[in-house]
C-alpha cells in the first residue's frame, strides 16, 4: 500500500535528477567547446571511425552535450531529452569498453581534452563506467518519471511548482 507521500515525493527526486544530469552536460559540453581539436582528438583516440568523422562527431558534440544540458535546466522536452541522453550514454560506455578491450590507453574525454594518456597515467575505465551507469541511471529516472518541478514542462501543462 503506498502512502500519500510517496506520490509527492517522485517530482522532487526527478527534479534533483533532471538538474544533476544538467549538470553534467554542461560540464561536459563546456569543458570542450573551448578547444574542438582536442574534442576531435578525443574521438579519434578510441579509433571507432576515420579521423575525418571524429573530427564532425568532436566539433558537434560539445553543443550537444550544452543544448541537452539547457532543456533538462529548463525543463522542456524532459522525456525526450532523457532518451537522447540514454542513448548517448549508453554509446559512451561502449565507447569506453571498446578502447578497454583494444588496450588502449586514453582519457575517456568526458570531461577534459582527453585523448592518449601520457607516461604514467593510468586509465580509469572502470570508474568511468560506472559513473557513466550513474548518469545513465539518471536519464532512466526521467524516462520512467519525467514530471519534475520547476519545469516549462509542467507550466505547459499547467502543472503547479
């Protein structure tokens, strides 16, 4: 039997979940918008795709990771934006397994230049992985609750904050 509370209770977990994952894509999209070659780079140190792809995939994917991050900050098209972050998740990570199965020595790039790491730095795959299944997590609680106060969202349906 759920309480009453309960019910009350999901909008403010969606909400913390929807500005956490802001969070991150700003984060990330801003730690690269700055230098595109090395968000180029990045791409291309996984060696998935020709250099010439990785350089469109690295020049667009730091306005995607901002354009994500503002319409979950603001609320709009939350479901929506949640599934294209799943989804882009869930690439990353087979991105980052990839490169760990190839024994390759990277710097994921998510949030940083990334690119091969430098004598003596360890990967870190694991721990991206896991944090990437986090945010991932994230975007699942949208998808699956996707009201949230504070949203344009809910004053489109004329939802009370």
């Amino acid at each position: 039997m759920e309480t009453t509370s309960r019910p009350a209770l999901w909008p403010w977990i969606s909400t913390l979940a929807r500005l956490g994952l802001a969070a991150v894509w700003l984060v990330a999209g801003a730690a690269k918008v700055g230098d595109l070659a090395a968000s180029a780079r990045a791409v291309a140190a996984y060696q998935l795709m020709s250099y010439d792809l990785a350089k469109v995939v690295g020049a667009v994917q730091p306005f995607l990771e901002i354009a994500l991050g503002l319409l979950l900050l603001i609320g709009l098209a939350t479901r929506l934006t949640a599934a294209i972050s799943a989804i882009l998740l869930v690439i990353f990570i087979a991105g980052i397994i990839s490169a760990w199965a190839k024994g390759l020595r990277i710097d994921c790039g998510c949030f940083s230049e990334g690119g091969v790491l430098g004598t003596g730095r360890d990967t870190a795959y694991g721990l991206d992985i896991l944090r990437d299944l986090g945010f991932l997590a994230l975007a699942g609680i949208l998808l699956w609750r996707p009201r949230t106060r504070f949203s344009i969202d809910g004053a489109l349906m004329g939802e009370s904050s």
